[in-house]
C-alpha cells in the first residue's frame, strides 16, 4: 500500500507539470499584447502602458528568454538612447529616474568617458533621482553646466555606500531601534537599498520595524503601502503582500545578474517561468478588481467552496448507495421503478433551475437555510451515483458466490452488505475523482443563486470586471485539486479493492 501511495503521488509531479502547461496556455487567450513603440509621446503614459504589460508579464518571452534584463542591462538601454539624443530620450530619462540609485553604479564609471553634451543630458536625467535623496539644489541639478559637476563629487563621496554589505549593516540597525539618521543614509543610496530592504519584511515581526522598512521602500520607489501608526497587523499583512507582489515583478529593475543567476533567468525571466514561480511560492499578485492580494482571497473563499463540495459529495454517497442497493435488490419491482422514475426526474432539472426554485422556500439566516444549497448540490449528485450503484450491485448480485451464499441461508441484510456491497461500492467509490470536478461546478452555480461567497461568487464577479489574475489563480487551484481528489479516490480504490493494486504496481501502470 505505501509503494502504491508514493508511485501515485511521483506520478503527480508530471501532471502539475501538464495542468500548469495548459492552464498557462488558456491564460494567453485573455492576455492584452505588450505596448507598441509609441515613439515621441507623454513618457508618463508609456511608463504607466508598460506597468500594464509587465504585471502579466506580456512584455517577456513565453518559455525562453536568451537575453533577460537586469539593472545593468536596462541602463545601458537608457545610456543608449540619453548618448543618441534619439526620440526615446525623454522615455529614457523618465525609466532612469525610476531605476535610481540602483543604476548609480553602472553609470558613473561610465560618465567620465561621454562627451560633454551627452554627459550633460545623463546628469541633469538624475535630477530627480537627487530630489528623492535629498541632495543638491533642484535647478543646480537641472542646469547643463553644473549637474556634471555635482554627480562626480557625490559619487567620490558616497560611492563606498553603494555596496551590498554596507546597506546590509544600515538596515539591520534601522530595524533594531528607529534612527532618523539611518533613514538618511538609506534615502542617499536610493533604490539601491530596495532588494536589502524589502527582502527584509518577512523576517521582520516588529510592525513599528516593518514600518519603518515600508516608509524607507516607499521613498525610494514612489509606490506602495505604509499602515498609519498603530493600524492593525492585518493591514501590515497587505502592505506586506503588496511589497512582495510589487517586487515579484519589478526585481529585475534593481538587482544585477550574476553568472549563475543569469543562466536561470532565461528560464525564470520568462511569461510561464514567471507564472510557475508565482504559483509556487504563492505570489499570485493583487487582483485588479479591488486591489485584494489573491492569497488572501483564496484563503478567505475557498474554505467556503470546498466544505460545500464535499459535504454535499458525502451526502451524495450516503443517499445514493442505499438507494442503489435496494433498487438493485428489488430490480423489476415497483420500488425500482419509482426510484428510476424519481431519479431520472432530479437528474434532469439543472442545478440552477433547482437552487433557484429552492433559493426561496427557506430564510438564510437559520440551519435549515443553510442546508438548502447542501440539499441542491446532493440531489443531482445522488441521482447519477445512484444509477451507478444500482448497475454495479445487480452485477454482483447475479455472481455464483453471492447465489451460494442466498442457498446457504445468509440473512439478507449479510447478502447485501457483507457479501455483495463490498465489491460492488469499488467501482463507486472510483467516481469520487470525477466527481469532484463536476460538483464544484455546481457549487459556483448555487454559490451565486444562495449569495454564497466562495470561489464561485468571487469567479463571477471577477469575470464581470475581467480580472485575469483571479480566474487564473481560481483555474490552477481547482486544477490541482482535481488532481488530489484522482489521487485519493486511487488510493481509496486500492484499499476497497487490493487486487486493483497488485495489477497496477505488476503491469507497470504505475
């Protein structure tokens, strides 16, 4: 039994591998194409255009990327175009001022060596990156003739600030006791500061600390959420994801690529590379409808959803076994027929026809109101597991050892349970699987009609607001939960029945 479990469960790792493949394929059919080259417009609208793209990741390769941007990469893009004076030069300058003093490094050593008019241009580019340290005077920094000047004496005084372990000392402190200073000699280093920093938010549990990192990050970056004093963890907890959902996307604008790291940003710096990352650590990013980290929308609604689904699914087996057993029992008779005919008669009404038709007979607001949708969800599925049953026990029924066991004496109440129902419940208990996916549908059905809010009514409102990121987020996990569900109905199979074990683990199924 255990070698069983463990080959079923080694065999799930290709299946994941297969559902996010076409779960990620489906997502393409929804996604905007990345922006065009708008040439000589407002850069603002641009930016803003490839914020869009890069926050479904539209402006990446699908599966390979042979030339993944990092910070230094980027800079050079903007050198580039600020040397050339080209039409891209106020795009350039409004990307430079975003990347900040990350990009300080790779730009200084290179100033020195541009003529004079582009060297020009690149200083008074970082203007606003001084403003947002606190450095200089704002049209000192913006004049052609003294910009130069002041970005080559602040680089021979605070170059040695732009390292790693430095920042790394300052934000270990800042985090230990609140310190202006320490705020000041962050702010001076700028968006260098933003990897040390917000990687630093999870280890942090001092919510006075955490803020101080959120308000350091925010300055920086010109974004982001910092709780008021004295908010609630729950809000440092949102604040928390939106930084983490932030710097998913935006982490290649600040940090350097080294060799290792390069090589596997071909891979991870790609549109399903991004996507795999994201669901397997969680960072499903905000949904666009309300601004709701999805994480906690899933937390929140699928709870909701799936004690629904299964209660409904226990309720479905626990009706439709002893009415397929009787039927099959008494196959022919009236019973039979009444059961086939009532049966028949619930399997046809859709489900939204019948929560519809129940949604108003009971008030919501008492045990009995909450039963209702469970009692929607049972009916159709009992009708069809009934049927299954009731095939499946008469077959048992007709065998020679159950005929012996009736010539014998054996009560009926042995016959039936003892006897016949243990193989005939196998092939039943094997539907589980399939099951699942087709009562969750009903369950996102009768979520809506009852004013449920689960998966399904937060689904709905997401598609009326074409919010990609939830229906993406919601398909993969009923995906991967579908895949369980296969799993334990296998495992449940092969416990029920140990001969379909044996067969699978010796003819190499498994």
């Amino acid at each position: 039994m255990f070698a069983y479990a463990i080959r079923r469960v080694l065999w799930a790792i290709p299946t994941l591998f297969g559902i996010s493949l076409v779960v990620f394929l489906l997502t393409t059919l929804i996604e905007v194409p990345p922006p065009a080259d708008l040439g000589k417009v407002d850069p603002e609208n641009v930016l803003a255009e490839e914020d869009r793209a890069r926050a479904r990741f539209v402006d990446l390769p699908r599966f390979f990327n042979t030339q993944p941007l990092d910070i230094h990469g980027r800079t050079d893009e903007i050198l580039f175009h600020l040397v050339a004076d080209d039409e891209q030069r106020e795009v350039a300058a409004a990307r430079l001022a975003r990347l900040g003093g990350a990009a300080l490094p790779f730009i200084m050593p290179q100033i020195d060596t541009m003529p004079a008019a582009a060297k020009s241009r690149v200083a008074v580019a970082l203007a606003p990156v001084a403003v947002r340290m606190g450095q200089g005077d704002a049209v000192a920094l913006r004049d052609p003739a003294s910009a130069p000047i002041f970005w080559t004496r602040y680089w021979d005084e605070h170059s040695t600030d732009f390292t790693e372990p430095s920042v790394r000392r300052t934000v270990d402190r800042l985090i230990v006791r609140d310190s202006t200073q320490r705020e000041t000699e962050l702010s001076q280093v700028d968006t260098f500061a933003l990897a040390t920093v917000i990687e630093a938010m999870p280890r942090v549990t001092d919510l006075a600390a955490l803020r101080r990192l959120m308000s350091v990050a925010a300055r920086a970056s010109g974004r982001g959420i910092v709780p008021d004093e004295g908010a609630p963890a729950a809000a440092f907890v949102r604040a928390e994801e939106d930084w983490r959902s932030w710097w998913f996307i935006h982490r290649s604008d600040y940090v350097a690529y080294d060799g290792a790291t390069k090589v596997a940003a071909s891979v991870t710096d790609t549109r399903y590379g991004r996507w795999m990352l994201g669901a397997v650590t969680s960072q499903l990013g905000l949904s666009t409808r309300d601004g709701v980290p999805i994480n906690e929308k899933l937390i929140a609604r699928a709870p909701v959803t799936f004690a629904l689904t299964f209660i409904a699914m226990l309720a479905s087996y626990l009706v439709a076994i002893p009415v397929g057993v009787l039927s099959a029992w008494r196959r022919g008779k009236a019973v039979d027929a009444t059961f086939a005919l009532l049966l028949l008669l619930v399997y046809s009404i859709p489900v939204f026809v019948l929560a519809q038709a129940l949604s108003g007979l009971f008030a919501r607001d008492n045990l009995l109101g909450l039963a209702v949708p469970i009692l929607t969800l049972t009916a159709g599925g009992a009708a069809a597991l009934s049927r299954h049953q009731r095939g499946s026990m008469a077959e048992v029924l007709s065998l020679d050892y159950v005929r012996t066991a009736r010539a014998k004496g054996v009560s009926t109440f042995r016959v039936l349970v003892v006897h016949a129902l243990r193989n005939a419940i196998v092939s039943t208990t094997t539907l589980a699987g399939l099951q699942f996916p087709l009562m969750l549908g009903s369950t996102f059905v009768v979520e809506e009609v009852f004013g449920i809010q689960g998966l399904g009514w937060e689904t709905l409102r997401a598609i009326e607001t074409h919010d990609a990121a939830w229906l993406v987020a919601v398909v993969l996990f009923s995906a991967v939960m579908t895949m369980l569900m296969l799993i334990a109905s296998d495992l449940a199979t092969s416990i029920l029945d140990p001969r379909a074990r044996d067969t699978a683990l010796h003819s190499g199924e498994l």
